[in-house]
C-alpha cells in the first residue's frame, strides 16, 4: 500500500480559497438584514445580489462586507478583504 501524501494547508488555503471543497469564497456587502429568518441580501463585486444564511456570524449589519461561501456568510472580512478581527 502506497502512503497518499497531502499538500499542506498553507500551499493551498488562501484567505478566500476552501481547502475542503476547492471553491472559492466570494466577497459580498449586506444590503438588507433579516434576523427573524437568519438572511441577508447581499451584493456581489459583479452587482448581482442574493440571499445569504449569516448564522455563523454575530451581529450582521447592512453594510457590513462577508465572505460568502455555498450561500453562507461564514466570516466579516475588512475593506481590503482581510478577514476581520472580532
């Protein structure tokens, strides 16, 4: 049997790269917060927007940038697109 070797995380995990499924995550900028259901709408960079699950992040407010990954917003990232310090 062959020992399978794996990449390390730091030569294949960026700050918006998934090391899990491959896919990137995307920047978006909430417009409109629903806290009763857990949504967001968010704008993309390219101006499409769509609804966003923000669960995973406290205290989501229009405004704020997320990076956006499988419909997820899963961290507030900063202006410069650095993952924000909370």
């Amino acid at each position: 049997m062959t020992a399978v070797s794996h990449p390390s995380p730091d030569t294949v995990c960026g700050s918006t790269h998934c090391i899990t499924c491959g896919d990137d995550g995307e920047p978006m900028i909430v417009l409109k917060v629903d806290d009763e259901l857990g949504l967001a709408v968010c704008e993309a960079e390219d101006g499409s927007e769509s609804s966003v699950e923000i669960a995973l992040i406290d205290e989501v407010a229009t405004g704020d940038r997320v990076l956006v990954h499988a419909g997820t917003a899963i961290t507030r990232i900063d202006h410069e697109g650095a993952i924000a310090q909370t």
